[in-house]
C-alpha cells in the first residue's frame, strides 16, 4: 500500500488540491517526523519546516504553525488568546482534534475546526515544506498560500 492510499494523507491531498491543483504531496523516503529529518530530507533550512503544534487551553485548542528553528512561546501564546493555562495537547487530544498522529500532523485537513495561528518567522523563506498526515509525507507551499489555506493568522510566538 502506497502512503498516498492512507485516509490522513488523502485528507491533505484532497484540501490541497481543492485549494490549488498544482500543489502536492511529496512522499519521502526517510522519515520527516522532526523539522531536523525533514530538512535533510528535503536538503533546504530546517526553518522553512513548518511545525505544527497543538495548544490547549481550558476545552479549546490552537494549532500553532512555527518554523522549524524556533520555539514557540507559551507567554506569548497566552498574551495573544488571553488565557492563563496553556499547555501541549497529549498525543491522543492531538489525534482526536485533526485526525492526524504526532510526527504527521498537517496544517490543513483537521477533524475539527480548530484555530491557527502562524509564527511570523516562516516569511524569511520562499519555500515552506508542511507535514502531510504521515511522517514521511510533506507538501510544499509559500507564506502567503498557507496563510490562505489556513486561514490563520499572523503573529509573533516564538521565543
């Protein structure tokens, strides 16, 4: 079975093509499972690897899309949504929230409707390279595209 047959993969292919039919899902053959992985895969800066990290705050949750150079800060986070407790979803609040396991998860193609915020460090890069529902599948895509496919918005939440 090839990786472009899973259902989470599908689920991204589908948004992405739906979005814009020239965009695609790239299968590797090493893992991207870490923005490190994925940029030796990829041989371009670990930077332009978009993490995508769930947040949790009370019964909401925020996927946060960070470079993968960059730490995403908490406080920052906090400032923004204006909550006191904000902490990483577990592993199963992740799978349950955007259908996807840790180490694939994607900025688009979510179970729920979840709230995205994108650090603004990734502008520095032409490319972006984003996970695409399995470790070993990514797309490509620029700033202003994710931005739009996303619909997220725009921030300073790295540390």
């Amino acid at each position: 079975m090839s990786l472009l047959d899973k259902e989470p993969v599908k689920r991204v292919e589908k948004f992405l093509k739906e979005f814009d039919h020239c965009l695609e899902v790239i299968v590797l053959e090493n893992s991207a499972r870490t923005a490190q992985d994925a940029a030796t895969a990829l041989d371009c800066n670990v930077g332009a690897i978009v993490k995508s990290l769930l947040f949790k705050a009370k019964d909401s949750f925020t996927l946060c899309l960070v470079a993968g150079d960059k730490r995403c800060s908490l406080n920052k986070l906090k400032k923004i949504k204006n909550e006191k407790d904000i902490s990483m979803a577990s592993p199963e609040e992740v799978k349950t929230q955007t259908g996807y396991t840790i180490g694939g998860v994607s900025p688009i193609g979510h179970l729920n409707n979840l709230e995205i915020i994108i650090d603004n460090s990734l502008k520095r890069f032409n490319e972006l390279f984003a996970a695409a529902g399995h470790p070993n599948c990514v797309f490509k895509i620029n700033f202003s595209d994710i931005q739009k496919i996303t619909n997220g918005k725009v921030e300073d939440i790295i540390e």
